[in-house]
C-alpha cells in the first residue's frame, strides 16, 4: 500500500497535469476558430477553380499542345504521394489516421505493380512512414518553426512538386490529408493533383441544361498553362489550411478528454488518500488503548 506521502504525491503532480491539459484545450479552441474559419473560406475558391480548370481541360485534353500538369505523362506507373500531418502530437488520433491511410494506398498500390514515391509534408508522418516506407521517401518539408501556414508555403510544394513533373520523377500525384468536417470529424481524404481530374460533363452547366460554350481568348493552352501551377498551389494550400483546422479540432477534444480523466484520477486518489489516511488513525488509536490497558 503507497504511504500518505507518495500519494499526496501523485495527486499534485496529476493536479499539475489538469491544468497544462486545460491551458493546451484553451488555446487549441482559440486557434481553432481562427484555422477554421481559413478554412471554410478556402473551399469555394479553392472548388470554383478546380471546376473552372476541370471544364476548360476537358476541352484540350485530346490536344497534343496541352500542358503536362494536365494530361501527365501518359503513364501510370510512378505514383508520388504528398502526405500531409501536423508538426506537433497531443492530438489523439490525428496524425496517425492519416499515416495510416496513406499506408494502405502504398500497399494498394505496390500490390498492382506500381512504384510509389512519398513526399511529407509535416514531421509526425514523415515519421511515422519512415518506420516501414524509408526507402519511398524523396523528401521531407517541415514547417515547425512557421507560427501561421500561408500560401508561400503551399507555393513552394508546388514548385517542388512542378520540378518533379518537369524531370520525369512521376507519372500521377495525388494529395493525402485530413479533411476537416467538425470539431470532434477529420476524415482522411485523397486528392489527384497530376493529371488534373476532368469531369465526364460540364460541372458548370446546372442540371438539366446543355453545357455552356465558351471562346477563350488566349487559347485553352495558354490559360491552362498560366492556371494550372496556380491552381496546384491553391488545392495544397486549401490542404494545408484543413490539416491545420482539423489538428487543432481533434487536440482541443484530445486535451478535454485528458482533462477529465485526470479529474477521474484525482478523485480516485483522494479517495484512497482518505481511506489510507482513516486506517492509519484507527490502527494509531487501537495502539493507544491497547498500551493503555496493559498498564
């Protein structure tokens, strides 16, 4: 049985613990409102130009001028997979969902034959990858020292993964990270970037009605190889700004679980300091009355 001392022990340094994991819960909340609303604005721009693009590409697909970021190689073979987690733990199952799923598509893959090629974007997948997958992995891009994610760093992926395109490193390249739904929902999702997705139909015609005809001044190709890389940035910065969002949802619900488990623990410990305590008294006083009898 712990001593009255080793028990007021633990119930202080769990007390201490409480208040880190409520001071943690508070400024994710904080940062969440913030992240979240980025991240909401982000979508119907972020749609609107995938859509736009989507439409318009599917009219030069069959062009022998039509830009590569487009059409891809024309192969299926080398598949690179940009995995985006958080910098930082202490938030549940997060990251690990992610990892996880990105797991699976590499074996997925590798069962048909393809090569697979990872690229992490955040330390707690690079990490987690490196375990079974090292040999996959063809770059690493941490962006821990950065205090609020912008577009210059969605930019740079882009470019990183442009150069890749443009030295034949790949012939697909598909974005995987967790979708932001609710405070207590990221959903771990996968998004084809190279070759661009083109719809079976015109996405911007309303149901119903003939697609829309369109003269584009310059050409398709030319607008499509001005938008493309722009858009490519875009889709990983919307990545970005979810990935922030649902990391500061699932810690903030991570640390109020921790939170009233440790309040859980604490009355338990009370509990068996009181108990201990009482014992300790009552064997205390039979001495006393069994010393004062023998006299």
């Amino acid at each position: 049985m712990a001593s009255l001392k080793d028990l007021r022990g633990r119930i202080n340094s769990v007390k201490s613990t409480r208040k880190i994991t409520q001071a943690m819960k508070m400024v994710a909340a904080a940062k969440l409102r913030r992240a979240q609303a980025q991240a909401e604005a982000a979508r119907p721009y972020a749609q609107r130009m995938e859509r736009m693009l989507a439409s318009l590409g599917a009219a030069v697909a069959d062009s022998p001028e039509a830009p590569q970021m487009l059409i891809g190689t024309g192969r299926d073979q080398v598949h690179l997979l940009v995995v985006v987690t958080a910098e930082r733990g202490l938030s549940g199952a997060f990251n690990t969902n992610a990892a996880r799923f990105a797991r699976a598509r590499i074996r997925a893959l590798e069962a048909e034959g393809k090569t697979v090629k990872l690229l992490t974007v955040g330390r707690k997948g690079a990490t987690f990858l490196k375990r079974e997958f090292a040999s996959r992995v063809v770059g690493e891009i941490s962006y821990h020292n950065v205090k609020r994610i912008g577009f210059e760093q969605a930019d740079e992926i882009a470019t990183r993964i442009t150069a890749m395109l443009e030295a034949g490193e790949f012939d697909v390249c598909s974005l995987i990270y967790n979708r932001f739904q609710s405070v207590v929902s990221q959903v771990a999702s996968e998004q084809r970037l190279i070759p661009a997705p083109l719809p079976a139909n015109d996405l911007t015609a309303p149901a119903g009605e003939s697609p829309a005809l369109y003269e584009y001044e310059p050409s398709e190709e030319n607008l499509l190889a001005a938008l493309l890389p722009k858009n490519l940035a875009i889709q990983i910065y919307r990545a970005l700004l979810e990935n922030a969002a649902g990391f500061f949802g699932s810690q903030m619900t991570a640390m109020d679980n921790a939170t009233r488990n440790a309040g859980d623990m604490i009355n338990r410990l009370t509990l068996n300091y009181n108990r201990t305590r009482q014992a300790n008294i009552t064997k205390e006083l039979i001495e006393i009355i069994s010393g004062a009898e023998a006299v």
